[in-house]
C-alpha cells in the first residue's frame, strides 16, 4: 500500500535531482541554517527530498505546509481582525530564518472574493518583506493540474520541468552557468539604455530604465529561470500595453488584460476574461498602480505558455511587467503588497527599442553584441 510519505512523484521528474539542485546551486544550504521549506501538500514527495538535503548539509529545516484551498478559506472565513492583520508570532518566525524555499503546487483556483484575496495579500506584506531580505528562492512540483493547465500529460510535464531546470543534463549546474553568461553580454547594452519602447498589436508602450541596475536571473532565484530584469523608474510608464499570454493572481485567471499608463500611474484596466481580479489587485495599495519590474524572457527551452507565471515569464522573446513590488537591487523604489507578473509575446509582430534603437523584432535579437 502507497501511503503519502511515499507518494508518487510524477513519471520522467526526479525529485531527489531536484532538492540537489535547489540545496546546492540555488540555496547553497550552510551548516546551522534555518531554512524554510513552504509548499503545497501535493508537493510532498519534494519536499521531504529538499528537507533530506538540507539536513545532510547541516542546515535545520523548517517544513510549512499548505491544504489545496487553504488561502482561499482565509479569504473567505476569517474575522476583520485576522484578515487584515498578521500576528507578531508569525513575523518573528520568518525573521529568524536564514532562508526560505517556496514550492509552487498547482491546484484548481476558487471563485471567491478576490477583493478580500487583496486583503489578506496586503496584512501579508510585512512577512513577504522580511522573507525578502534573507536568501530565498522559488520553484514548482509538477502536479496534474499543472499538466493539465499546460495541454500535457503528466509524464509530458515531468519531463518538461526536467529540461525547463537542465536536470536532464549530466551538469545542471554548468548549464546554469552558461545562461549567466549569455545573459551577462545582454546585459552590457542593456545598462546603456535609458528609454524602452515595447510595440506589438494593442501594444505601444514607453518607460525609462537609466541609473538602474538590470539583474542576471540565472536559476538561483526562479528555478527554472532565463531572463534579465530591472525596475523601472517609477513615474515614467507611458501609452498601452495588451498582456496577451494569460495570468493567474491568487488562484483565478485574467485573460487578455489591457493597461494604460500616465506618468507610471495605471489609468484604464480593462480584461477579456477575469477583470475584477485585475481591478482588485490594482486597488490593493497605491504602489500595485505602478511598475516595479520590467523583465525580459531569454529561455529558448520554454515555448510555450504553461498557466505558471515561473515557467511563461522565462519564454524567449517575451517581455513582463509587474505591477507592485520593486526588487531592491534594481534601484525601483516601489513598494505595494503585490508582485504581479504580466507577459505581452513579441514572436508575432512585436519589437522592442532601447533608445530608438530596435534590438528585438519578432522575438529574436537583431545586431550584433546583445548575447542571444
């Protein structure tokens, strides 16, 4: 009889390869660490092997782990007073960790009240910052449900995230190094931008990127990665953007979403399919109306959409906004409760200029010396 400390991992995934991986490269478990493990019940057969190989490093795991639905119940049941406020108890934990891992475990998202899913992300932001500050990183257990999002089967996805993570190669860790790399030489011309121009159908957008840092994404962070990003200047989103890869925010789809923006600030939102989720993720706090990461996708080995925002936002020739949030080593300054990624492809008709310079057309490098 299986019983759930031995449940089944998906055909063609490891998870022993995985957790290797995730100590070693991406966490680089230390003796002595206290190091969150968060992720999904579903996520068990690799959260048990992460939590094995951080105790072999010396590291102390700590293991949190979540029913399907579970936030879903808070945003629907809990008081005013649990809502909208975070024990102290529960900030004091993730401030003594050292670390953190976060396991994405796919699972059927609810109908409920995506304005009290606002809420709930907001009275969270004191622990999403404080987990900020220490080392983390975030990855995803392939479940049937991701599978099914993805138009596979559940062996076809197991091996997806294999190759999407290179642990179908004898050297994982090599090949992530020769992602940094390439990306490395994107980067150089990237750093000698100021204004980006993003143009595609329903699309014509312009920000400004100068005195900011770009970051490497090079599988430490996101596991899979592929991709450069920076935060934009604040108050400088200017025109329309159509997101046309579609997007899921706490649990629910948006389909089709449409933003304009004004001196940075969203003016106009407007979606195909799930609009009030949109609407409610921008009215979470003043920061959620504004930019606070411009990415662009370099992962050849990610082409097509899956419905998980780690793997679509890595897809070569796509670039993504997120509204909220600025990650501090970019130089962005915005602060909100959200970090929503939203994915516009640029492989049908799209271009992106740095300068007036056209650097991408149709998902591809043009010119010499941009690495890809």
């Amino acid at each position: 009889m299986q019983t759930n400390r031995e449940a089944a991992s998906p055909l063609n995934y490891d998870p022993a390869r995985h957790a290797a991986l995730l100590a070693d490269y991406c966490l680089s478990a230390q003796p002595g660490e206290r190091l969150l493990v968060a992720g999904g019940t579903a996520a068990l057969p690799l959260v048990r092997e992460v939590t094995r190989a951080f105790l072999k490093r010396g590291a102390r795991p700590v293991v949190r782990l979540d029913y399907p639905g579970q936030d879903d119940d808070f945003a629907a049941l809990a008081a005013d007073a649990v809502l909208d406020t975070i024990h102290p108890a529960d900030l004091a934990d993730v401030e003594a960790l050292d670390g953190s891992l976060r396991i994405l475990t796919p699972e059927p998202g609810s109908d409920g009240d995506a304005s009290r899913r606002a809420r709930l992300t907001a009275a969270r932001a004191p622990i999403a910052a404080a987990r900020a500050r220490k080392k983390w990183s975030l990855t995803l257990y392939p479940t049937p449900y991701a599978a099914m999002q993805a138009g596979m089967t559940e062996a076809e996805f197991g091996a997806f995230v294999m190759r999407a993570m290179f642990l179908d190669r004898p050297d994982p860790v090599a090949a992530w190094g020769e992602v940094r790399e390439r990306q490395a030489r994107l980067i150089e011309r990237l750093s000698r931008a100021d204004t980006v121009r993003i143009e595609a159908p329903g699309t014509d957008l312009t920000l400004r990127v100068g005195r900011r840092t770009w970051a490497n994404s090079d599988g430490k962070r996101n596991m899979p990665s592929g991709e450069v990003f920076t935060g934009p200047l604040e108050d400088s989103a200017e025109g329309v953007i159509t997101f046309t890869i579609p997007a899921s925010y706490g649990g629910q789809m948006v389909r089709g979403a449409r933003l304009v923006f004004r001196a940075g600030e969203v003016v106009e939102a407007s979606a195909e399919e799930g609009e009030d989720v949109l609407r409610a993720a921008l009215a979470t706090d003043p920061g959620a109306r504004r930019l606070g990461e411009l990415g662009i996708g370099t992962n050849e080995g990610i082409q097509i959409p899956t419905g998980n925002i780690l793997f679509d936002e890595k897809i070569g020739g796509t670039v993504h906004l997120a509204l909220g949030r600025s990650y501090p080593e970019t130089g962005g300054m915005n602060a909100s409760a959200i970090h929503w990624d939203l994915i516009t492809d640029l492989r049908q008709g799209g271009r992106l200029s740095l300068d007036g310079e056209v650097v991408q057309e149709g998902g591809r490098f043009v010119g010499a010396g941009y690495g890809l």
